[in-house]
C-alpha cells in the first residue's frame, strides 16, 4: 500500500503528497510534467511491501520515458504475469509488481485490469498523448478520489489532499450527510461528504484528455456489478469454496516483509489464521492481533483462544479503554476523512496500532465474507421471504422459532420484517420511508437536511446508481452489500485506520474468483433454518476448531459502546452531542437530539450508532473547518 497523487491545470504542490505520509513512510517521488492544460503532477509516498529495493521507487516510467506509473496496492498474480510477458519477449528491471501493472497496460491497455488478482487504485501518465489513466480495483478496497474544477483535475488516495484547491467550496455535502446520520451508511455513491469531492467507484477507469486546453473527462465502468448463476450440490459447493479461499490466502501471503493477521474470534478471521498456520507450517508462528474486552456481552476471547491453541499463532492482545476513545477520537476522525459510524472503529484503530507495535507490516482480514455469505442477522428477513415466496411455511416456522430461541428474536418483529420484501419495490421503499420518518422526526427534520436529503434513502439510492434490483432476498441482497451500501463503508475504514499506522491491510475474501463464485450460488448455502455462513462452516471442517465452526452467535467487531456511553464517556458524549447542536445549528433539531441523547444516556432507550453519529459529525466538522 502506498499513497499517491496527481494532478492537471494547478500549480504543482509537493505538499499534496506528504499530507499522506503515512500511507507510505519508506519513500517519495515527485514528478512534473507539461500539457496545454496546463502544469501536471504526479507524486508518491511508498511502502515498501514487494521488492523493497530502489527497483521499486515510483514514479516509473517505462524505457522509453513516455508512461509514468503511481500505484497503490498488491496485484497478487504478479508472479504470473510475469511469466506470461515473458513469454512475450518483454524483460524486466525488478522484481516488484509495480513493474509488472506498468508493462501490463502498455501491453493490454485498459484490458488489462481484468487479468489483475488484487487491490489497487493506480495513475497512469501518457507524457506522448498527454493523458492521464486512473483506475480502481473491482471492489474499491483502495481508495481513489476526484476533484474536477474549473481550473483543473486532481487526484488522490485521500480526501484531504484535495481540500483548498481553488473552486472548492469547504462545505459539507448535504445529501450524503443524510444518508449518514438517518441510515449510517457511507461510500455508496461516487460522492464523498465534502460538497465538490467524488470517489473513482469500484470497478471504474477514468481518462483525463490534457492535449487541449480544455480537459475532456470519460469515465467507464469495467467490472460490472452482478453475478451468474450455479447449481451445485452442498459438498461440491463446499469443495470448491474451500479451493477458492485457500488458493486465495496462500496468494496473499506473497510478501517481502512479515505477514500477520487480524484474529475476531468469528468464522471469518478465524478461517483466514486456520489456513495460513496449515500452509506456513507448525515452525512458522502466525502473528494474531486481537481487542478484548472485560465485558462479556461483546468479548469473544474465548472462540480467539481456541483458534489460538488450533492453529499455534503468535497472539497479541489489545484491551480498548472507554477513557482513550476521545483521546484519540480526532486524529482517528482526520485519517478517515469522513465522520465515521460507531467506536468499534476506534478498536479497530488500537488493532493496527498493535500490529505495528508487533513489528508486522502485513496483516490480513475478514472483510467481505459476511456480504456475500448473508452473515449479517439483518439477512434473515430475506431468507424468510424467500422461503414464504415459495411456500415452505415449515421452515419459516422452524427459522422463526429457531432464532426465538437462539438470539431472543422476537416472533412478530421477525414476521414483520420478512413481509416488507415481499412487497412491491416502490411499496416496500415507501413503508422503510415512513419507518425512518417515525423512528428520525423528532431529531433529523431540519429544512436544510429535508431539502437537500435524500427522500430514497441509501440503500435504494447505491442499487439504483449500480443498475442493481431492490433487495428481495438473499441473492439481490449479498448483491447489494457487495457492491453497494456496506462493502465500500467498511474497506474505507479498514483502509484508513491501517494505514494510519504504516499497516498494509488485505482481505482474502475479495479475491475476485471467490466473490464470483460465491455470489452465483443458490440460497441455500448461505442461509439453512438459523444458520449463517453455511458454504463457509462445511468448507472449513477439519480446519477450523469445531468450537468456532459452529458457534451460533454473531457479535460482529463490537465495543461495549451500552456501558460506555452511560458510564465513563456519559459527560463526554453529553459535550460532544451540545458542540455538534452549537456547531450546526440549522443541521439537527436540537429538543429532539437532546431528548434521544437523555434517553439513551439513561436507560429509558437502547444505546445505538445514532448517537456517535452525531457526536462525531461535530468531531470531524471542527478538525476540517466545514460549513453548510
């Protein structure tokens, strides 16, 4: 991972590129180009992952000195590629896979991004034609983001390298601050929260024409969002499923530089750490970093030690404390650009900065399986309705007492929920409309968030943007997450607290053969009666500890956010929710933020996100300096 920049029409600033820093603490380059745009540059912060060497300092160019490559990320099959251009007389300076993406696309061009197996946001200047490539990976796992103006196009690996470029307003955009506050959902549309700032989307390519005095821009999606069909029986889908995701771990485990990985307890994590103990071998010791809790509502310590003793890793503990989280709440806010959704990002945070404190430069992680596989419990009201649609009313029955049973669901929520995707789509959109109205009036109504929100909503606004169905089941929703309101929120802050501290985060799961495969598959081996992840849980037999394999419950990466908000942070969130009213006047109504803020403080309702979201909006408006 590294962090890079670009831009066409502005006067070169160097300092665009060291405000990232942290992105890449093992080198920088900075190159200046002309074009009748105007000046062009492009520059480069490096960590060092694969060929540490000089060989791999960007900017590269190539022999003739007509491209010029900046480039974040790993492509994973470089090894690979490397054969198949050899095999077509071209020859290499180095070992690194940089050189191998830049020899790629002069070979292939843009074609050349479907052969490529990993994460990356790369910029491309032709000094000949005068033309800049941009391009993100299939699913936005490195991030890339745009600001066309007036006097010109720039391009960065995070939004404040762009803030006060001439044209830029410095205010909030309003409707994905909705979005926000009333469903917590980010990154689900090429608009950021800055008015003026867009992201490259998943599975995109941008070309900035510079031969003329007037930039022509072209954007152009070249992974679409979708998925086939397949119809395997439970053990050939298994077996399968069990090759993709070992094939995919042992290519992430390409690195010139240690390799560890992030150890929650849950299925995911757990299957990651079992495979890479079974390829590295009992003398080699997999570095785990784990948050822990005193609290055992949210603390999985114990699945985190059967794995431990199952696959003989090197674990690291992490114990987040209520009093570090405003401690460390601003710089975490101005790493992520963007308000972020609950403290479990401030865990997350404490994680990498133990992993760089265990001297680990690569850490791997589980993000992306609970989308495909239908993990979240917010899944099952599909899998009802797609058991209702065709008629098997015993299973409904057995799944609604099963979840009774298991995770205290309540029997008429459940049938509730189940019966809303059942409905018509424009029906359906209107009753999770009037949902939100009921459950946000007395605190979102302001005229400014009801003039420029989003009457939509998020969800249906990211399916729409993608060409994607309403989420009806368990296929159009695993769709849904994947490429529209989930995914791209989580990889951000995943992206963002990893780099932070140096930490090159990968996620095996997002291999994309694997996420093809897995999308494509029936229902049923994801969901069966109350049981999540079934394709994962029979894959991993005889690999994972059976006490992990089939633990029932799910508790996501959470905080004990209940105790700390009505305990030791209880004046602090009270601060925090009264400088976002003074801050924002016009933004939320502040009797009825103040009345959520007193019930939940006081027990009369649950403590949820809402709160932090408030909170923290304030928090990252002050470190920013943004208006309305």
């Amino acid at each position: 991972m590294c962090g890079l920049f670009g831009s066409i029409g502005f006067e070169p600033e160097p300092s665009r590129i060291d405000i990232v820093a942290h992105r890449g603490p093992d080198g920088r380059g900075w190159r200046e180009f002309t074009s009748a745009a105007g000046p062009v540059a492009l520059g480069h912060r490096r960590l060092a992952i694969i060929d540490v060497s000089e060989a791999g300092l960007q900017p590269m160019a190539d022999a003739s000195g007509r491209y010029h490559l900046v480039f974040n990320g790993e492509i994973y099959n470089y090894l690979e590629l490397r054969e198949e251009m050899r095999a077509k007389g071209e020859v290499f300076v180095g070992d690194s896979d940089t050189e191998i993406l830049l020899r790629a696309y002069l070979l292939w061009g843009p074609a050349a991004l479907t052969r490529l197996r990993g994460m990356f946001a790369f910029l491309i200047w032709d000094d000949h034609d005068k033309r800049l490539f941009a391009a993100r990976d299939r699913y936005g796992i490195k991030p890339l983001y745009l600001a066309a103006l007036p006097r010109g196009v720039a391009v960065g690996s995070e939004i404040k390298q762009l803030l006060g470029l001439p044209g830029l307003s410095g205010r909030m955009n309003l409707p994905r601050i909705h979005d926000f506050l009333a469903s917590g959902i980010a990154d689900h549309t090429a608009e950021t929260m800055f008015d003026g700032v867009a992201q490259v989307r998943a599975g995109e390519w941008v070309l900035v024409d510079a031969s003329r005095p007037a930039l022509q821009i072209r954007t152009e999606r070249w992974y679409p969002a979708g998925a086939g069909h397949l119809r395997l029986s439970e053990d050939e889908a298994a077996e399968q499923f069990r090759e993709l995701l070992t094939e995919s771990v042992r290519l992430h485990l390409r690195s010139d530089v240690p390799v560890g990985s992030c150890l929650s307890g849950g299925l995911d994590s757990s299957a990651i750490v079992c495979l890479m103990a079974q390829m590295l071998g009992s003398d080699a010791k997999v570095n785990t970093v784990s948050a822990c809790y005193a609290e055992k509502s949210v603390d999985e310590k114990p699945f985190m030690d059967a794995v431990i003793a199952h696959a003989g890793t090197l674990p690291h503990f992490v114990f987040p404390k209520a009093e570090d989280v405003f401690q460390h709440a601003s710089d975490i806010t101005w790493h992520q650009d963007e308000p972020f959704g609950s403290t479990s990002i401030f865990a997350q945070w404490c994680v990498f900065a133990e992993a760089k404190r265990a001297g680990v430069k690569v850490m791997l992680d589980g993000q992306g399986a609970d989308e495909q596989l239908a993990g979240y419990h917010g899944s099952f009201p599909y899998y009802l309705a797609g058991l209702m649609r065709r008629g098997a009313l015993r299973q409904v029955v057995g799944t609604i007492l099963d979840r009774k049973r298991d995770h205290g669901a309540p029997i008429g929520r459940q049938l509730a929920q189940a019966l809303i995707p059942l409905l018509p789509a424009p029906l359906g959109q209107r009753v999770r409309q009037q949902h939100r109205a009921l459950t946000q009036h007395d605190w979102l109504n302001s005229e400014a968030i009801r003039t420029r929100g989003n009457p939509r909503g998020a969800q249906a606004l990211a399916n729409e943007v993608l060409g994607l169905p309403p989420a009806s089941d368990i296929r159009s929703l695993c769709l849904s997450l994947t490429y529209g309101f989930n995914l791209g929120m989580l990889l951000h802050w995943q992206d963002r607290n990893a780099m932070a501290h140096g930490i090159e985060a990968r996620v095996p799961f997002l291999d994309h053969p694997l996420v093809e495969f897995t999308l494509a598959l029936g229902n049923d081996h994801k969901i069966v009666g109350a049981e999540t992840k079934r394709i994962l849980r029979h894959g991993m037999a005889g690999i994972l500890p059976e006490a992990v394999r089939q633990r029932s419950d799910k508790l996501g990466f959470a905080t004990p956010e209940q105790s700390w908000f009505r305990g030791p942070l209880r004046g602090l969130m009270q601060d925090g929710v009264e400088a976002t009213l003074k801050r924002y006047p016009d933004l939320l109504n502040a009797p009825g933020v103040r009345a959520l803020t007193a019930e939940m403080l006081d027990g009369r309702r649950p403590v949820d996100f809402t709160l932090w979201r408030i909170v923290n909006l304030g928090l990252w408006g002050e470190r920013f300096g943004l208006g309305l």
